[in-house]
C-alpha cells in the first residue's frame, strides 16, 4: 500500500480457510478431502499454504464473476452508495442493499418485531425498511441467488473512528457480512464529501477490497476504513478512543415539553499515534482489523481466580 513501510516476510505465508476456500467451497471447487488432488497441501489448524489456494482462488474468479454487495447506513438514495457501487463494478458482480431511509447509529440493530418490506429500485438495486443488518440477511438469504463473496459497506458520510464504530450502521453492515462468510469492508469520508471525492474513496476502497479477496483475513477479521480529503498514504491502525463528555442538549416544543438532542459534543480523542483517529488528523487513510469478539481475553485469567460457585473447578 503506498506510504505504508514494508516489512521482509517470514517463513511461509499462511491463508486461513476463511474467506477464499469457502468461496471455493460454496463454489464446489474445494471439497473435504480433495485437497491432494487439486493441488493444495493442508497445515495444521484449518490452514493452506498460501500459493496454491491463492492461485486457485484467482483462476476461479477470472471465470465465475466474483458475488459483491454494497451496503450502507446513509440509506439507498445517498449519492456515496452508488459511487460505492460503481466502483466496485472493476471487480465483479454487484448488487446494492440499503435502507430506505437514513440508519445512522443503528449499530448491529436486527428488525424482529416488525416485518420487513423490499422494494426494488432497478436492477439489482433493493431498498429494505430496515437496518444496514437486516439488509445483509436479506441479500445473503433471499435476493442474491447465491451468497455475496465480498460485502462492502459506505461510503459513510462522516468518519467512524474510536469507539463510535459500536454505533456504526456502516459498520455493522461489514461485521454482518463477515459473520455471514464474506470478506468485509466498511469505509467513510468526510462529512460534506462531494461526488468527485466520493468517486475517488470509491477506487481506494476497491484497491483494498482486491487486496482481502487475494489475502484473505483470518476468520471473523474486517476492515474499517477512514479515508479524509485528498489523502493518497495508508497507515495500518487500532481503534481509538474518545474523550466522552456530556453531549445532550435539552430544548422545549411549543407545548412546554422537554425534548433532547444527542451527540452533540465536541469531538476529543485519548492520544495515540497508532491510532485510527490519528492517522485521520494527520492526513493519512486509516485502516483498521476489526471483528466481532467482545471478549476481553486479557480478563479471562482474572475472572478463573474468583470463587464464584458451581464454577468448573471451585
């Protein structure tokens, strides 16, 4: 990536099974004990050495179009989508799946106690009265005639940076995607981003987007991408993490009664020059790993110390 020091490799590159040899799974070219025949030499843990599944996995593609969907949280008429999907025609098939409305902050919300209604707006084109998630489900399940290979979620209007990716419809539209098998990227820009910037997030996005389908993530790793105006460099980055302070305003309608707006405070970040926030103010493309684990791992030996009963071991 430019800008972005390389680093000498070391010993074998290893591609986990996730995305690309499930791609070729669900394709039918990757059967369970056919490794041998087909050329590919199984590791421990799941694992294939990276040459011979990469080279497949490209010879593959070249033949099948690749399955993209795009997605957003901005909803399915904001311009940055379908500069979004344009881009994203470069690499292969692309159907789009977006709110019909705006779903900003919507985070990870599945629609459960409401049906959902489609409507489709051209061809391969569907708005969803719903979430960013419950359009992932809705083209992996019902209007893609097979399951995405890539789920590319934006372009948000407006970074998603440190903590605030919790609340990201966009997202969650990646996480969804790669909980679901595909190989995931969220992007934003600026607020304010005209549609020829768009259209140039839009190229890096899919520069990117190429490099996870030929080097696939390990098994439930995305990428969230902060991308400000005019930058060209990468920096490989962790998720920040803001400075909370009140941002709740109080104001009161015509009849007396108190309403609220939320969010309202000045944006303040904990420093770190390895985080996403960083890299953005300092003008560089942010691309962050992220996925869905919660977990703490660090926690997990303190909590084996408390006594807490009917514990394994207490």
């Amino acid at each position: 990536l430019p800008g972005w020091r390389r680093r000498p490799a070391v010993g074998l590159r290893l591609l986990k099974t996730l995305p690309a040899a499930q791609i070729l799974r669900r394709k039918g070219h990757l059967s369970p004990g056919a490794e041998q025949r087909q050329g590919l030499t199984r590791m421990p843990f799941g694992l294939y050495s990276a040459a011979p599944i990469a080279g497949k996995f490209r010879a593959l593609m070249s033949d099948d179009a690749i399955k993209i969907l795009v997605t957003n949280d901005d909803g399915v008429r904001a311009p940055a989508l379908r500069a979004l999907a344009d881009a994203a025609r470069e690499i292969g098939e692309v159907t789009v799946v977006a709110p019909d409305r705006e779903q900003s902050g919507a985070s990870h919300a599945m629609t459960l106690r409401t049906p959902l209604r489609v409507q489709k707006v051209e061809e391969r084109w569907y708005a969803v009265e719903g979430t960013p998630t419950d359009c992932v489900n809705l083209a992996f399940f019902h209007l893609m005639e097979s399951a995405p290979d890539l789920v590319l979620s934006g372009i948000n209007a407006g970074y998603n940076l440190g903590d605030d990716v919790t609340y990201s419809g966009t997202v969650a539209g990646a996480m969804e995607g790669r909980i679901l098998g595909a190989a995931s990227l969220s992007v934003s820009q600026p607020f304010g981003a005209g549609l020829e910037e768009s259209a140039s997030v839009a190229r890096l996005a899919c520069t990117l987007a190429r490099r996870l389908l030929d080097n696939p993530l390990p098994e439930g790793a995305f990428l969230n991408v902060n991308v400000p105006s005019g930058a060209e460099h990468f920096r490989i980055t962790r998720q920040g993490r803001r400075v909370y302070r009140e941002g709740l305003i109080t104001r009161q309608d015509p009849m007396g009664r108190e309403y609220y707006w939320i969010g309202m405070a000045p944006e303040e970040w904990y420093r770190d020059p390895r985080a996403d926030h960083d890299a953005v103010e300092q003008g560089f493309i942010s691309v962050s790993p992220l996925h869905a684990d919660l977990t703490f791992h660090r926690v997990l030996p303190m909590l084996e110390t408390w006594d807490l009963p009917g514990r394994r071991g207490s």
